[in-house]
C-alpha cells in the first residue's frame, strides 16, 4: 500500500517533563490506523503536533511526500489533514448546518470583498457550500437536525457534528481524538460503521480511542504508546499479545488483554 503520513523521530519536551520520544510511525493511504496507550502516553500531544497545535523539538512528519510546516494549522489543514477534539469543540451558539459550513471556509475561493458586496460568483459558492454542508450532515446521520443550534443536540450527536465539520474541509487523513468517549453501546456501533462508510468513501483515517474492543475490531494496524514512546506497531492481533503492551495497557497477562478485546 501507498504511504501517506510518516512520523519521524518526533519528540516534545515540555519544561522538564518529555512527552514524546523518537516516536516514529507510519500510516498507509486507505487504512483505518489506531494510536493507543494509557492515560498520558503522549497520544494528544502527537495529534497536536501533526495537527500544528504544537511544534516538535526533534523529527518530521511527512504527509504526501512534503513535511508538514511546524506549529502552522491552518496550512496542515490545507494540506488535507483534518481533526476532531476529544473534548468537543463546536461553535455552540451556531446550527449544525452552520457548524459545518464554517468548515469549509478553507476551501472557499471567493475573496472577502465578492462575499462583502454578493457577487454573482459568491452567492454560487455560498449555495454550494450549503448543499454541500447539508449532505455531510445526512452522510453522519442527523441532517434533521441541520437547523438545530448545536449546544441543544445530545452528546452522540455533537460528536457526529465534528466529524461532519471536519469531512466538510475535504481531507485526506481524519484524525478523531477519542470520538467514542463518553457515548453508550448502540452510538459506539453507529460510530463504528461511520467510521468504516469513511475509509470506504476515499478518507484515511487515524484513530485515538480508549474503547479497546472498537480499535481491535476496527482498525487495520495500531501503534501503541507508553510514557512518550512508541512500543509497538503492527495488526490487532499482533499487538494483543505484545508484552510490552499487555503490561502498559491492557491491565497485564495475556487472559485479561483477550477479555478487553
């Protein structure tokens, strides 16, 4: 397979404490990859570096063939990575519709002043963009409620709206942080089959999920981190019975790392 992102090396120091050391992974165009560890293994500060939220101290990350520009997220962004938060970040007092419109703006051709005056140009662009943002909205599930303000939609919903306003920037990889959190058995299922309607539409996706029994059945590869250090990387399976992570993660000895899965 196509490699579409390789980390090299990276590392990153906050004061005395590292939080990321010689970490090195690589994920394949087309592939649903997995990032997990315990609490405070690193895995949102490796989402934030690739994202531009942080800058490296040591290594690159190279998406497409090109590094990515450090501390820049505008331009990662641009360049066809896109993300949602573990704690969710929505434009609160704004309608699902509108959320995911905001989305697109990166990929919006007409400049300030045709918006300003509402040109021709820009009022067909305006158009599209609202076509566009109400498709995402059914392609996750909740196009009814596309003039909702997104504060008053459920928890499961608020997360199907991030990722919607993530797809709406056009990405190539779509990095969730943890998008499983906090919902029950049947949103998790639903999450799990639009995360695969995802991969299966063109979009590789990279996954930090702490639901151990969704990443071992849903994703192609993992990579598992501890105190800032990759320890292992390979399929499911295989990661099932490292040692190294049975000890780290999965609560220690081989029974408990299978009951989790």
């Amino acid at each position: 397979m196509i490699t579409l992102l390789e980390a090299r090396g990276i590392g990153k120091r906050f004061g005395g404490l590292t939080a990321l050391s010689d970490v090195s992974l690589t994920i394949r165009k087309g592939e649903i990859y997995g990032l997990i560890g315990p609490n405070g293994a690193g895995k949102t500060t490796f989402f934030n570096v690739l994202t531009g939220a942080y800058t490296a101290e040591q290594g690159e990350i190279v998406f497409n063939g090109t590094e990515l520009p450090a501390g820049k997220p505008h331009l990662v962004v641009e360049a066809g990575i896109a993300r949602t938060f573990q704690n969710i970040r929505l434009f609160r007092e704004m309608t699902a519709l509108e959320n995911v419109m905001a989305g697109h703006h990166i990929r919006s051709r007409a400049n300030p002043f045709a918006i300003l005056l509402q040109t021709k140009h820009a009022k067909e662009e305006e158009r599209l963009i609202t076509e566009r943002a109400f498709e995402l909205l059914r392609y996750v599930g909740i196009e009814r409620f596309a003039d909702t303000v997104s504060k008053n939609l459920s928890y499961g919903d608020q997360r199907r709206l991030e990722i919607a306003r993530a797809l709406a920037t056009e990405p190539q990889l779509l990095a969730l942080d943890e998008p499983a959190a906090g919902m029950n058995a049947t949103e998790t299922g639903k999450l799990r089959e639009l995360v695969q309607t995802i991969r299966h539409d063109g979009v590789t996706v990279l996954l930090i999920e702490h639901d151990v029994k969704l990443v071992m059945g849903l994703c192609d590869r993992l990579a598992v981190l501890d105190f800032g250090k990759k320890i292992a990387e390979d399929v499911p399976a295989m990661v099932q019975k490292n040692d190294a992570v049975i000890s780290a993660y999965l609560g220690g000895g081989t029974h408990k790392a299978g009951a989790a899965a």
